[in-house]
C-alpha cells in the first residue's frame, strides 16, 4: 500500500469509525456529554491535511450527518464547511500553538457549532432553550481533541509521511 492509498484509508476509516460512534445509542444522562466526533475527525483533518480534506469534504460529511440523523438536508453540512473554512483560515496558527490552546479553539469552534446549529433548527421558536448540553459538548471536546490527535497524529505521520 502506497502512503498516499494509506492515507486515504486512514481518512476514510476515522471519519466512518467518528459517525459510528456519534450515532452510537447512548443514555439521555450521557448523551448531551458528547462530543461531536465526526465534526472534530473533519477539522482534525482539514488542520493537518488541508490538501485532502476541505471544504468539499467537510460538505459531504455534513450531508452524510444530515441523512444520518434525519436533520434537513445540508443543514450540518452547512455547519462543517463553516466551521472547517475557519480552520483552514487558522491553520498555520493553530499548528504553531500547544495542543491546550489548539482544544481551547476547537472547543470554541464547536461551541460555535452547536449555537448554530439549534439556530438551524428552531431551537430559539419554542422557548428558551437549555444551553447546558450544547456547553458541556463543547467543554468535553476539550478532552476529545488531545485524544483524537494522539489516535490519529502518529498514524497520520507513519501513512502519509
């Protein structure tokens, strides 16, 4: 297997291994506590391999998210080309940062996300609503991201050079 077919491999394993386990069943207790892991394999994608995973990639994940949860078509994949076109215009900065600061943005990013995200959905038509799952996502993702970067930095430099 060339690097460049291992790398792909590798792309494409981690993002259906993310959605299996976003759309993996979960206690409504733990549920809110949930990072959105297919959105933090796309941007961990496009921050390290920018060339292979962009705009149109973060698009198509977002639809397949879409079809996924039954949300209006494009409606996350909006939202990931969004949130990933604002990691490509801060990629050489969040690659000069220590991986903490680099969670503290990608937390923000996802915070961001889940804001418009319940906007997209009607969330504000009914009421105020709770903020609290959509914060503790966020605030998860600040553990999700060093450990996504451990599972997938080391292959990624193995398979892709």
């Amino acid at each position: 297997m060339t690097p460049n077919h291992g790398g792909l491999v590798l792309i494409a394993i981690s993002l259906l291994a993310a959605l299996t386990v976003e759309l993996l069943p979960l206690p409504n207790t733990i549920q809110p506590w949930q990072p959105p892991w297919l959105l933090l394999t796309v941007l961990f994608w496009a921050l390290h391999r920018p060339g292979i995973i962009g705009m149109t990639s973060a698009w198509g994940a977002g639809l397949v998210y879409d079809a996924a949860l039954g949300s209006p078509l494009g409606a996350h994949a909006l939202l990931f080309c969004l949130i990933a076109a604002l990691i490509l215009a801060a990629q050489r900065l969040l690659l000069a940062l220590p991986m903490i600061q680099q969670a503290l943005w990608v937390s923000l990013l996802v915070l961001l996300h889940q804001f418009m995200a319940l906007i997209l959905e009607g969330g504000f038509s009914h009421g105020t609503p709770a903020l609290l799952p959509h914060l503790a996502s966020a605030l998860i993702t600040l553990l999700a991201w060093p450990l996504i970067h451990v599972l997938l930095l080391d292959k990624q430099r193995r398979l892709m050079g």
